[in-house]
C-alpha cells in the first residue's frame, strides 16, 4: 500500500499523466460592454463636439423659408438649416430660428448680415438663379462686433467692395437717372469698372456717387477726365425717324457711365473728384465741324456720323437758310460735333456723305434707317486739316461728272437720287431738287457722269419717264413703261435726235413731259389760255376732267369754285395753248359729263361721249351762232363767264318758256312732260326751290308750234300721277312714264306764269251738281273723294273740308251728282257711315255696313222722309251750299222712309 493513500496503477498502464492549470482571473466575455461603453463615450463625444449652434434672425416676413428645408450658405457652402419660425410678439415680423455648424461660430458676429435669396426675374436681369434649383436659401455676409446670436435680415444682398478695389473716384450729379449700384462705367466702348454706391447729400441736394474703376484700367484716370451719363437709351423722335444712342445692352438695361482722359492730364489718386454729366454733348468734350448741304431735308439735329461702324459725333445745329455775303447765295448749312480722336484724320480731300433709307421693289438699303433717321459717313483725307466740307446728298456725287442744269414745270415723280438713262443705261443722277420762287418753277441739278459726258449736246432734249403712261379709252389701252427703276422711283430720259432744234448758248435744259411734246421744243412751254364757265351745282364735274372741241381734247378743268352768290359754280378752263384760237365770242359750251338718261321707263334714252368723261365728267364747245345768251355776268359782278349749257339740245334750245309754281316737288323732275290730250307740247328744263314764298318755281320749255295755245289766261296746268283707291286705279299709264303735267288752252291774253295743281280742276259747282256743306263736330277720317250714299247708292263725294270760322265745328263740302241732286230736300238727313258697327246680343252678333267701301274708306248717307201737311218748305229742293247738321250715326227710322221723289222735269 502507498502512501498517500494514492491509487495503485496497474502495472500495464500507459496513460499520461494529467497536468494541472491555474483558473484565469477575468472571462473574455467583459470584453464586449468595455467596447460598448468606449463608443457610446466616442459618440457622446462626438455629438458634444459637432452640436449646432442655435441663433435667430428677425425677418419681416416669412415668405419663401420653411421650417427644416430653408438651408443657410455662406459662399456657396451650407453651413445650417432653419429650424423654426415663430412670429414675433407684435404680430408685425416674425423671427426664424436656425441653426449653424459649430465651425461657423466665427460668423456669429453683431456686424453680420442675413438675407434671402430667391429667384427675380426684371429688364435687368435673373438673379438668384440657382434658387430656382436649391430652392430659396438664406445667405450671409459676416461682419465684426461681439458674439451674437440675434440678428436683423437685410432686404438685398450688401454692395462690398472687392479685396482688390481699384481706384475709387466719387461723382457729383444733378440727378441719378438709371445709374445703380453695379451700373459699368466705360472707356472708348470698354468697361473698365463699375459703380459701387451712392446717396444723397443732404447739404447741397447733390447726388453723390463712389465709383472703382479696375486696377489695370486705373491709369486711364487723369486730372482733366470727363464722366457723363450714357444710361438706357437716348432716343428723339421726329418726322424725319428716331434717333436711339446707347453705349450698349448692359447700358439700355441697368445704366452705364463713360469717361474720357485727354493724353495732358497727370494721373490721379483714389477719392479724387469730378462732375458727372447728363451726357457728352454737355461734357463739352466735341470738336465742332462746318457741313455745306446739297439738300437740307437730309439731316436733322441729332443725325450721326459714323466711322467704320463707330460713332464718332452728331449734328448739332442745322441752318436752312443763309446769304453768303460774297455771292448773295441761298445755301444750307449744317454743325457737328466730332471725337476729338478722329480730328487727325479730317483733312483736305475728306469726303461726307448721306447714307438714307430707300424701300422701293428695284433696291432695298439702310432701312433701319427708317427708324433710326438718316446718319454720315466719311472717307479720310490726306491734306492739311479741315474743319469746312461739303455734305452731298449721295455717295454717287462723289463720283466725277459733269452737272447741268435743267427747269421743269414741276417735280412730278422726281426726287434727288434719281436716275438719268441713255437708251435704259443709268448715265447720271438728280444731284439736287430746288423750287425757283422767280421763275416759279422747279430747278434741277443734275451730274451727268464723267464717261458719258460727250453725250450732251445743244440739241439734247430731257424727258420725264418717272412712272407708266397710260392711255385709256374705248377704242384701246396704250401703256407705255419706262426701265423698271424709272418706273418704281422716277427718272429722266437724255435723248438726241437730229430732228431737234439746238438751244441757244446760254438757254437752259427744259424737261418735258413727253416725246412729244420735247418734238415741239420751246412751243411745248407756252402759256395755256385760261377761261372760266359760270354753271349750276348739278353738273359733276372734276379737276382734270377734259375739255373737246369736236371730239378733240384740248384742254382740261383747271379748278371750281364756288360763286359769290353761293348757287353757281365758276369753273376754270385751261386751254393748251396750241388750241387758244379755237375760243371766240360765239363758243358755246355744254355738259357731257357721265352717262345722260333721259326719258321714262317706257321710252328710255340713253347718252355718253367716252368712257373717260363717264368716269370724271367732261365739257365740250363749239363755235356756232348762239340761238341762247351764251355769256353771263353775277350781280353785282362786273366779269362775264361763258354759261355751261346742261347738254348741247339745251345749248342750241329756243323754244319759248313759261314759268309753273308748285306747292311740292314731288314727282317733279327735270324732263318732267307736259301733254295736251296724251301729247307732248314742252317739259320742265330747270326747277328752284323758293324757300322764302314757300313754293317751288319750275321753267318749261313749250314747243314752238303748240306754245302760243297754252300761254294764254284760262289755260290750266296740273299734275297727272297714279291714283289707287277703292274704286280702281286712275292714271296707270304714269307707273311706267312717270308722272306728267297736263294742260288746257285757255283764251285770254298772254300770260308766261301759272300755278300747277295737284289734281284735275274742280269745274263750277253749278254745272256739275249740287254742293252742299254738312256740318260736324269731327272730320272722321272724311276726305276728299269720300263717297255719298243714297239708299246705299252712290250719289256724289266730298270735295273738301275745313274748320268754321269759330273753329268749333268742321265744314264738309258735298258735291251731288246732277242726276241725283233733286233727292236732296230742305229736310234730309246726313250721317256718317265710316266704318261698321256690331251689335252683340243674346241671340248673336250683327254686323252693320253701307258697303265694303265704306268699311276701308268711310262715307255719307242721307235720307229724305215725307212732306208733311203743315210744311211747306221742308220738301223744297235744297240751294247750292245749303248747310246740314251732320249725325254721328244713323236713326233707325230714317231707313224705314219709303219717301217718294219725282225726278223734276227737263
């Protein structure tokens, strides 16, 4: 047994010995809450480390931020968000509060200003461009002070001068204009700096302005530098266009400034100060030149002068008129101001000219200019220095030629530029277009080009082409057109022909309006013949309108007017002056203006002389023995005036006349026929309203074989029209004649005046019936031709009516027929039956009437009862014009008498 009491291994036991360890003091398990508490203590680190820094700022509105969207930048990069917007305890504002990195605890300074970016669009511009993008965002320009976390936002984002600023100048203004901050400021059409700020001075009411001009540009600055305004656009506008000046986009948009330094100045230090312009013109700045005009219409003040597209001057003064002291010449003087930058090139030999706008289909050039009003350019000269040129109207009277001059009667078409042609080849131009108040004609100065010079001769004749020649007429249409520039703008042929006299040494170029009338030489410019017609209103005639003489033209109306006495028209003949001997005192001169119908619808004439006097009139004259008085003088006028005769039947008429009043002109014309049995003895030739006696006065012409019947006392004119009533249709024949005037011979002496009536004469009441008056309170619709009724029986009419002398009742004339006249009794009985009664009753209805007629148009009925025995007078047979009371309506009983009458004996 050992020791130990340790157990006894058997004898053939191999295993090994166990080892025995000591236990580890701490598990690997605590590693993991030990790393969990180092980084919880990391983050809390962190949080404390990074954590925001909360501020607020106090807007006046919350328009465009929103809670934890609205970002805060600073150069772009975002350095806090807003949090939180609160209103403010007045309600008035409202306070945002956000918060910034804690790196951007420096910005968090009193001095510090806040503002909101949006997008806003105006004539100057986007801004805030990239908020369109982002989103609105708070921007910020950090400031100095103390620590701060309350602050106030500004509106807009500071003006800062940059960290190299430049050379600062300060301006002084009357008045700002459109300059503003940022506005650029230019030299020579190059921005060289910008306008930093400016204010108001409350001292001298002065606008005071501070300005940077660029670092590299600064040496343009001098002591003697001039600033002016060239804001937005400088526009005038006149007839003549619109004259718009700027210095560029920028400058029309947000303003600009420029300046000039004369190379003599000495170069400044910042803050020196100058006077700022309205513009260069006051700035003084310009070197004035001298223009001598070909035309002063071509330039107005304010036109410009341009050198290889740049500006460099303007017209200033324009004198239209003025006498050179030497040679007492009219001439047109014009001023300008120039870049002094240009003066070395104006030298002898510099050329001026105008450059205008021309819009036609054969050239198109310069029209802008249409807009912006003529300008002048110039080629440099190589002399010595000038400051006096000539300013011609075109660049092509610089090209070598030769001028002439040539007179015209006026300036139909032709206008400076215009083209001279030799067989349709441009050999020349209207240098100059001028009126002559001595001659009173049109002077033209014309340059016939060097090369074609040889062209002129004594002989050489110019001709008018401006346009197409028309000439028009039944028998054809002849056009004649000139070269296509001639024909759009105007132009002048030079022709040479042997058959052509030659001008005297000195005798000046005529221009004539054709071929052929240049064939005729010095006889196409004699003096017309002038005469005036003395006429009525009623032709139509028209400026221009031609004048014949047996179917040929040889002259035209020249003008009309109207007479002293204001009822005729004098009209102004001018006759051409080859056709001047055909006027004597025996021209008689009619009418054959337009188409002349005459007639009626049953015989209708119709008369033209050509389709021109159709469209504008026309006057024709012949030389006869005048059967009328072919001249005649206004009252109270001494000058006499060839009459204008309707048509040539009226010119060579001598029919006897008489005079026929009218109480209306109705159906009353001119032509009008007075018949005699159905046959034509005159018609009406002239008609006057005389206002005055109230009535129309007519003259009538008679023929010669039947006027001596109807000119005598007795005889008796009245009016024939269509007549329709219930009894038919009287006169049917005038519907398609038209009304006429009938007549009757009469039998007493001669008379020439008489007064048409209405209708056909009422014949003596006592040979036609018996008249008798009803007498009534009312007209009831009475009228003349009304009918009278005899048991329903029509027995006579009324003929007229009219007031009583007391004006309280109404006298109705009655005219009996004879045949019916012994019904009427010293007691008959009249009443009106106009229209129809009706009695309703139980039984029905019954309509009572005379007849048809007298439902549309009204009448009279009487009745006559039985003599009585102790009347001896009541069964007399009535006296012409007896008087009658006149019932309302009818008795019962008077259509129960059964009275018998016996027709009296013959």
């Amino acid at each position: 047994m050992k020791e130990n009491n340790e157990p006894e291994m058997p004898e053939n036991c191999n295993a090994p010995e166990p080892v025995l360890h000591k236990p580890n003091v701490m598990s690997p398990i605590w590693l993991l809450p030990i790393v969990a508490i180092l980084l919880g203590l990391y983050l809390m680190y962190q949080s404390i480390a990074q954590a925001g820094i909360e501020f607020r700022i106090h807007f006046s509105n919350a328009n465009g931020i929103v809670e934890g969207k609205t970002l805060i930048k600073y150069q772009g990069l975002v350095v806090g968000k807003v949090k939180k917007i609160a209103l403010d305890d007045d309600l008035k504002s409202v306070y945002v509060t956000a918060e910034v990195d804690s790196k951007a605890e420096p910005i968090l300074r009193e001095n510090t200003q806040f503002w909101l970016v949006a997008p806003k669009a105006s004539i100057a511009g986007i801004s805030g461009l990239d908020a369109l993008v982002t989103g609105n965002y708070i921007d910020l320009a950090p400031g100095d002070g103390e620590y701060s976390i309350e602050f106030d936002a500004v509106q807009t984002a500071p003006n800062n001068l940059p960290d190299d600023q430049g050379l600062i100048v300060r301006l002084t203004a009357d008045k700002l204009a459109s300059v503003r901050p940022g506005s650029e400021i230019f030299y020579k059409k190059i921005p060289v700096g910008q306008v930093h700020s400016f204010k108001l001075d409350k001292e001298t009411d002065n606008i005071l302005i501070e300005a940077v001009i660029n670092q590299q540009y600064s040496y343009l600055v001098k002591d003697n530098s001039r600033f002016w305004n060239a804001s937005g656009i400088n526009a005038e506008f006149g007839f003549d266009g619109v004259k718009i000046e700027t210095e560029s986009l920028t400058a029309i948009i947000s303003g600009a400034l420029a300046f000039d330094s004369p190379a003599d100045g000495i170069q400044v230090q910042d803050n020196q100060a100058y006077t700022l312009y309205s513009s260069i013109s006051d700035a003084e700045r310009a070197v004035q030149i001298e223009f001598n005009l070909s035309n002063s219409n071509d330039i107005k003040i304010g036109n410009n002068i341009y050198l290889n597209g740049q500006q460099v001057g303007e017209v200033t003064h324009v004198i239209t008129q003025s006498i050179e002291p030497d040679t007492q010449q009219t001439t047109a003087k014009a001023f300008a101001d120039v870049d002094p930058d240009v003066v070395e090139l104006l030298r002898t030999g510099t050329q001026f000219w105008v450059e205008k706008a021309t819009l036609s289909v054969s050239e198109t050039k310069n029209v802008a200019n249409l807009v912006t009003g003529n300008y002048i350019l110039f080629t440099p000269g190589q002399g010595e220095p000038q400051t006096t040129f000539d300013l011609v109207s075109n660049v092509d009277d610089l090209i070598p030629h030769q001028q002439i001059a040539i007179s015209a009667n006026d300036a139909n078409g032709l206008a400076v530029g215009n083209k001279i042609y030799y067989k349709n080849y441009p050999v020349g131009h209207i240098s100059r277009v001028t009126f002559n108040t001595k001659t009173n004609r049109i002077d033209l100065n014309v340059n016939i080009y060097q090369d074609y010079a040889h062209l002129l001769k004594r002989s050489t004749r110019f001709i008018n082409i401006s346009g197409v020649s028309v000439d028009a007429s039944v028998s054809g249409l002849n056009i004649k057109s000139s070269p296509i520039a001639a024909l759009i703008s105007g132009g002048i042929e030079l022709v040479n022909d042997k058959v052509f006299k030659s001008k005297s040494r000195h005798q000046q170029y005529q221009l004539y309006p054709s071929l052929a009338l240049a064939k005729l030489g010095s006889n196409a410019f004699k003096t017309n013949k002038t005469i005036t017609l003395l006429s009525k209103p009623s032709h139509v005639i028209a400026n221009g309108a031609p004048v014949y003489y047996r179917k040929l033209a040889v002259g035209s109306v020249a003008d009309f007017r109207l007479a002293a006495d204001n009822e005729h028209i004098i009209i102004t003949l001018d006759i051409f002056s080859q056709y001047a001997h055909l006027i004597n005192s025996n021209s008689v001169f009619w009418d054959v203006s337009g188409i002349d119908i005459s007639g009626s619808l049953s015989n209708l004439k119709v008369r033209t002389e050509s389709l021109l006097t159709i469209a504008a009139g026309g006057i024709n004259f012949d030389n006869i023995k005048p059967v009328n008085n072919n001249k005649v003088s206004l009252a109270k006028s001494k000058a006499s005036h060839y009459k204008l005769f309707r048509s040539f039947a009226a010119a060579t008429d001598n029919r006897p006349t008489v005079t026929l009043t009218f109480t209306s002109g109705t159906d009353i014309h001119v032509g009008t026929e007075i018949k005699h049995k159905g046959i034509k003895v005159g018609e009406i030739s002239a008609i006057k309203l005389k206002v005055a006696q109230g009535y129309i006065e007519a003259t009538a012409k008679l023929e010669t074989d039947y006027a001596e019947y109807f000119v005598q006392q007795g005889s008796q004119y009245w009016l024939e029209r269509i007549e329709v009533g219930l009894d038919g249709i009287k006169n049917a024949n005038t519907l398609l004649s038209g009304a006429y005037i009938n007549v009757t011979k009469g039998q007493g002496n001669k008379v020439n005046r008489f007064k048409v009536l209405n209708g056909a004469p009422e014949i003596a009441a006592e040979n036609v019936g018996l008249s008798v008056t009803v007498i009534s309170q009312r007209l009831m619709g009475l009228t003349a031709g009304t009918p009278v009724y005899f048991r329903q029986l029509e027995v006579g009419s009324v003929t007229h009516s009219e007031l009583s002398p007391q004006s309280d009742t109404v006298l109705i004339t009655l005219n009996i027929e004879p045949k019916f006249q012994h019904l009427v009794r010293n007691n008959s009985q009249f009443w009106a039956v106009s229209g129809f009664n009706v009695d309703i009753g139980l039984t029905g209805a019954t309509l009572k009437a005379e007849s048809l007629k007298t439902i549309l148009a009204g009448g009279i009925a009487f009745a006559t009862p039985q003599s009585s025995s102790h009347s001896t007078n009541s069964s007399q047979l009535a006296a012409p014009f007896t008087q009658f009371n006149l019932a309302q309506e009818v008795n019962p009983d008077w259509l129960k008498w059964n009275t018998k009458i016996d027709k009296p004996a013959k």
